[in-house]
C-alpha cells in the first residue's frame, strides 16, 4: 500500500499545534518547543503520533521516565562551564568587533573545516565580505567536533570571523532562568491534557514531557547567546537558514529583543516539500523573518501565495544549482541509489538495494549514503558482491557514471538529474512517501516504483537504443527546464542589495 495523503493524526496534530503556536502567540518558550512546529511528515514524527493514538501505559511512565532523564541532565549541565582559552579568547574578539551581517550555519561534519565555501550559503559568504560587508559565521553545533580541528579552524585565515555556539558558555543564572521557564511550560500542559479528553490530551501530554528534551534547551540556551552576540556587535542584519524549525523564530526573537531595528533574513535554501507546515506559519512580527529568500521562482510563488505581505519575498537562488549540465541522458546503466540522512531511509535502501544487485548480477548498483550517516558498520551484514557497492567519490562523478537515480525525500537528486539521471521514486510504504522533493514537477521521465520487478521493467524499458533516445532526451531537457525553476543559479546581488542598506 502507498501512502498518497497525511493520516488522521497528522491532521490533528497540525490543528493541535496551529492552536497553541499562532499569531497572537506571546510564550517564547511555547514557542520554543520543537515538537509544535510540524516541519514535515516524517518517520520519527509519524511514529510519535501513532504512538500517542493508542497510548499505553508503559509509554506514558516511558515518557515521564525520560523527562526525568533530561531534567538531571539540564540540572547539572547548569553548573557546568567551558573555560577552554580558544574558546572564550573568541568570544572576546568578536564581541569587540561590530558586524554589518551574522550568517547562522550548522556544523554536521568536520568536512566543512577544510572547505572554502559552506554547505548552505555556498559562496554567498565570502562574496559578501569581498564587497566590504564585515561579517560574522556562527555554527550551530550538530556533531561533538574534534578539538584540534576546530582551534585549527578558528585560526585559520578568512574573509570573515567565525563562532561556535555552546550550551555551557551561558552564565548559571540564565541557564537557571531557562531551566525553571521550560519546567512552568510543561505544568501548563500537562494542565492542558488533564481539562481535554482524546487524542489532543495525549498530544498535550507528550508536548509537556518532551518540554525538557535537548533540542528544546540547547535551542533556547543558543538563542540567548545569539541576542547576546547581537547587542554587543550591534550587529543590522541576521541571516538563518529557513525550514520552519522553532531554533529559527527564537534566533529572530532574540535578535530584535536586542536590536529592534535587525533585518532578520530567512534562506529557504533548499527545495519546499507538499506537506511542508510550519515553514508558511505567520506569527507575531517578533518571530518571523522580514525576508525570506528563495531557492527559485517556484517557490516564491508558493511562499507569496501562502505568507501575508507582511514578509517580503525574493528569488536569490540556490548555491546548489548545477551550472554543468548534461544535455543528454547517460549511456552507462549503472544504478544509482540516493537515500536521505534518514537511518529508516538508508536501511531500507541498502536493503533494497542489495537484493536488487543479486537479483540481477548483469547490473551495476552503487548506494550513496548522505554526510550525516557516519556509523556505516551496518553494511557490514550484507556479504560482498561484484555488482553492489558503497559509493566514495563525489556526487558529481557518481551521477555522471549512472543512468537512473533511485531516490525517496532526498533532495540530491536534482543534481544526479542535471548531470544524465533518470529519476525513479521508490515507494516503500512510509510517511517518507509523502516528501517528494520533484512533486511539483510533472514529467514522464519521473518514473515510480514498489518493488525490484518494477525497476527491472523501468530499467528494460529505457536502456539505450538509438530508436529510442531522442524521444527520452526531449523529456530530459524539458524536465531540466522545469527543475531551473525551482533552483535558480544563486543571484549574490539579491542578498547584497538589502545588507547594504
């Protein structure tokens, strides 16, 4: 079975949080909470909600268990503090320094360390400071880095100056203040599930317990360093990444606390998904962005037909547009299989795709694991096969080997496409089957499937022949046109144009 369309409990979710997360929303620790802003469908959502459907005892003492859990260990992270000498001399150097712009970025490997140019922004950085903009970068930590390599970095010599955010460098008593605010959040909705009956009891249940978990503290903890970071570098413009995540509208809370007057700009940096939620939420001036700045003409269509006016809306484009295109389709039949950074994800595709490869010996599987899949020791189990195997070049060189592309949610598939793929979605009976990155495009070239027959048959059908490959390389540039529409080559002078004001 496909799932086509969001379940019943998705659907009360959206209006459980839309409820307590809208316009006239004053709690910023309400607001806060990661769990009342539904980015997307997702497995590790879908499977909390239908948990909450039919909610056991044991999953209640579980969750009440868990808040215990994170109470002790936000308690004694309060006594904590970071005295490593790199670290604070950082902090003192960029607090005596004022900023035309700060960019937030995230640290999700210490592959970035060596890069030039960052994973979101692209060159958008370093094109910002070359026009005399002094500009800070901020890393939002994802990954515990190595400490060589991150003193290595710092040191380094760039157009910019760059900080880390860290939970323990806050003082004992906002950590304190922070800590007793998210403890009154949880009472009033655990007052909230006590007065109503059914499923919204128990999602006001679970947004209660969950009120202490580490995204939310961690979230909160950076967003008072970032406001502090903006009073003391009297910094005019704040840059974020925009997926409709909670750390975003207090990053803008905080930010205008400590200069009212702040461009908050918002980079919808990647593509805009069919359920995606909380991303078109309008809330109180204070929470949103004054720009939002996207990745293609598509998108700001869809963003000005959902967001009031009271946000501006611009085209900028997308550092991952591909200016290398193929014009043609690849000859090789080479498969190759494109699953998410979700682990639910990368195990059913490795798993499909091994079966496949053994299935069908003549044929050339290769699987890509996304940057955030570090502990690859599962593959391990699969024993080794000539014509199935783990993929260590970059995405450009697989994507120019292969003829098809196997993808479910991830959004690397536009460049295998520009550089000769076919696109073929893989169905597997998920709620990632709802997050189509090419939904908006209508192609015959997108083809589907449920199960290693059907891609047999796609693949039979669309090898190379010369009777047929003119008609397929018609279908191809027009489903490259369509996808220019969506990541439009990055156009720097968009950014520029509100920074220097």
């Amino acid at each position: 079975m496909i799932i086509i369309k969001p379940n019943n409990e998705w659907k009360s979710y959206i209006k459980f949080t839309d409820k307590y997360i809208n316009y006239n929303s004053v709690n910023k620790y309400t607001i806060s909470h990661f769990f009342l802003h539904p980015i997307r469908p997702l497995i590790q959502t879908n499977r909390i909600l239908l948990n909450l459907k039919k909610i056991s005892l044991l999953y209640k003492l579980r969750l009440r268990a868990n808040f215990y859990i994170n109470f002790l260990t936000i308690f004694f992270n309060i006594f904590k503090s970071n005295n490593e000498g790199i670290i604070l001399e950082n902090k003192k150097e960029i607090y005596k320094k004022n900023y035309d712009v700060v960019f937030i970025t995230h640290l999700v490997n210490e592959k970035q360390f060596d890069s030039s140019v960052d994973n979101y922004y692209g060159d958008l950085i370093n094109y910002t400071s070359k026009k005399g903009l002094s500009v800070l970068l901020i890393f939002i930590p994802h990954i515990k880095s190595n400490k060589k390599k991150l003193i290595k970095y710092l040191k380094k010599q760039k157009g910019h100056d760059s900080y880390f955010l860290d939970e323990n460098i806050i003082s004992f008593k906002a950590k304190s203040r922070t800590l007793i605010s998210l403890l009154r959040g949880r009472r009033k909705f655990l007052e909230i599930s006590r007065n109503i009956s059914g499923y919204n009891s128990n999602l006001a249940l679970y947004t209660a317990e969950s009120f202490l978990s580490k995204n939310n503290y961690f979230n909160y903890i950076y967003g008072l360093q970032i406001g502090d970071i903006i009073k003391n570098t009297k910094s005019k413009n704040i840059v974020t990444t925009f997926e409709g995540h909670n750390w975003e509208r207090l990053f803008y809370y905080f930010s205008r606390k400590n200069n009212p007057s702040i461009n908050c700009i918002a980079f919808q940096h990647t593509i805009i998904f069919k359920y995606q939620h909380s991303l078109t939420r309008l809330l109180r001036k204070e929470y949103n962005p004054d720009f939002i700045l996207s990745s293609g003409d598509i998108s700001t269509f869809f963003l000005k037909k959902r967001i009031s006016k009271e946000i501006i809306i611009k085209t900028l484009g997308s550092p991952k547009s591909i200016s290398l295109k193929n014009n043609q389709i690849n000859v090789s039949n080479k498969i190759l299989f494109l699953p998410s950074g979700d682990q639910k994800e990368v195990n059913f595709f490795t798993k499909f795709a091994y079966k496949f490869a053994k299935k069908y010996p003549e044929l050339k599987i290769l699987i890509r694991f996304h940057p955030l899949i570090i502990d690859k020791n599962f593959i391990n189990k699969f024993p080794k096969i000539i014509n199935f195997n783990i993929s260590n070049s970059e995405i450009e060189y697989d994507s120019k080997e292969s003829r098809y592309v196997i993808y479910s949610t991830s959004t690397a598939v536009f460049e295998s496409i520009a550089l000769g793929c076919i696109p073929i979605r893989l169905y597997w009976n998920s709620s990632n089957d709802l997050s189509d990155p090419l939904w908006q495009l209508k192609s015959k070239l997108i083809k589907t499937i449920k199960s290693e027959v059907d891609l047999f048959e796609i693949i039979r059908k669309n090898q190379y022949s010369e009777k047929t490959e003119d008609k397929l390389n018609k279908n191809f540039l027009k489903l490259n046109q369509d996808l220019e529409q969506l990541k439009f080559k990055l156009k720097k002078s968009v950014l520029y144009n509100i920074l220097k004001k």
